[in-house]
C-alpha cells in the first residue's frame, strides 16, 4: 500500500531512482505509459503524481516503499535488469495523457497557483482528447456572472498560453495572471487596447460589473486566450 507515502515527494525520489540506474526518461517510464514528457515535471516537483501512476511505477520497477519513506537501504528490491522486465507500453493510465491530449483542472480560477514553465502547479483530474482544441494549455471551469452571457457559471473553458503581449485580439476573452503589482490578480477578461502601449484594458463582459481594470503589461506573468468552452446543463 502507497496510502502513508507523501506523494508530494515521491516525483524528486522517482528521479533519484531513476539516475541511480543512469536511465532516461524514456527508458524509466517508457515501459509505463506511452507520453513520458511529463515525467519531467513530476520529478522535479512542479506536478504532484497520481495514486495510480505512483503505484504503478513503483511495481514496475520493485521500488522499495522503505526506502520512499525513509530513504533507508536501496531504491530497488530486485536487481532485474529493466530491459528484462516485462515493458507495458500499451497500457492506458488515467493519469498520464497521450501526446494530443489537455488537462483539466478542476478548481476555481483564483485557487489555481500558476508557475514554471508548466503553467499549472496543480495535477489535473484527468485529460481531455477533442481535436478542436488539442493545442490548448488547459481546460478551467469557470464561476460567476461578470463574463455572463458571453461565458456562464459552470462551463468549462479551453485555454491556449500566449507569450507575446504585443500581439492581442482586441475584445477577445483572455485569462490574464498578475504579479504583485496588480495584486496578485487572476481574472477572465476581455482585452481592449489602452492609449499607454505599455498598459492593457481588463473589461467584464457583463455590464453589470461596470469599470475597467488597467493593468501594466510587466505586472502580467501568465496569459491565456480562451479558444472556446464547453456547455454543462448539470453540475
């Protein structure tokens, strides 16, 4: 059983194991799930590994539970060397995407910690595989009324990172992260141009919620335009 493990920590010890034997990515996780790019991030702590997979890895490999709690004795139980041991490469994980598919995290817009290069701390409930939007960065739910009715309370929104400030589609919706010079803010917005071009217009879609933010394009960490959403008639 895995249940007492910090599954926080397991992702950095994974990556100790795994150099311990002078392996690749590839050649670690290769065996386990089909896409093992986002390994990298578990290993380095930026994404926290599922039940599943954790378990899975550490059954693949005959990791020592020890030796993940405490770090006592070695990594390993078996000595098998991994080109012997049988190679699963067909097996589907819930928690790991293929290549074209995008996560969602399902929690509020302002709880999500945004970070590295990876966008999202957080580890996704599961992934989505629908072409239209298979270049996004995420998919968000949304909740509140001040983009109403462009989006409502309960949909789900797909969202694509974007990196240069100076190219926006005016009076689109945009996910826009800030830094402590604009408090910290994390909103869905329309965009709209400001006479300072070093500034942006943040606006509600809902004309109830009257007032334009203005923000400083340096106070912005993380951008994201919303490609679309999906419509939930049940929550």
């Amino acid at each position: 059983m895995i249940d007492h493990l910090d599954r926080a920590t397991l992702g950095p010890l994974f990556k100790e194991a795994r150099l311990s034997r002078n392996m690749t990515l590839e050649q670690f996780y290769g065996g386990i799930a089909t896409h093992v790019n986002n390994f990298s991030a578990i290993e380095n702590g930026g994404r926290i590994v599922g039940k599943r997979l954790a378990k899975d890895i550490i059954d693949y490999h005959n990791i020592s539970l020890k030796w993940l709690e405490t770090k006592e004795g070695a990594p390993f139980l078996s000595h098998v060397p991994y080109k012997h041991r049988p190679r699963k490469r067909d097996h589907r994980l819930v928690q790991e995407p293929l290549a074209e598919e995008v996560p969602y995290y399902n929690i509020p817009l302002t709880d999500i910690v945004f970070d590295g290069p990876d966008a999202f701390r957080e580890a996704p409930e599961f992934y989505v595989n629908f072409r239209p939007f298979n270049d996004c960065t995420a998919y968000l739910p949304i909740y509140g009324d001040n983009m109403h009715p462009k989006f409502a309370s309960g949909e789900i929104i797909a969202v694509k990172e974007v990196c240069n400030l100076d190219v926006i589609l005016w009076g689109e919706a945009y996910l826009v992260v800030t830094n402590e010079l604009a408090n910290n803010l994390v909103t869905l917005k329309l965009l709209f141009a400001h006479n300072n071009p070093e500034k942006l217009i943040l606006r509600a879609a809902n004309p109830d919620y009257g007032g334009d933010i203005v923000v400083d394009k340096k106070a912005i960490i993380k951008l994201f335009i919303v490609k679309g959403k999906i419509t939930r008639y049940q929550l």
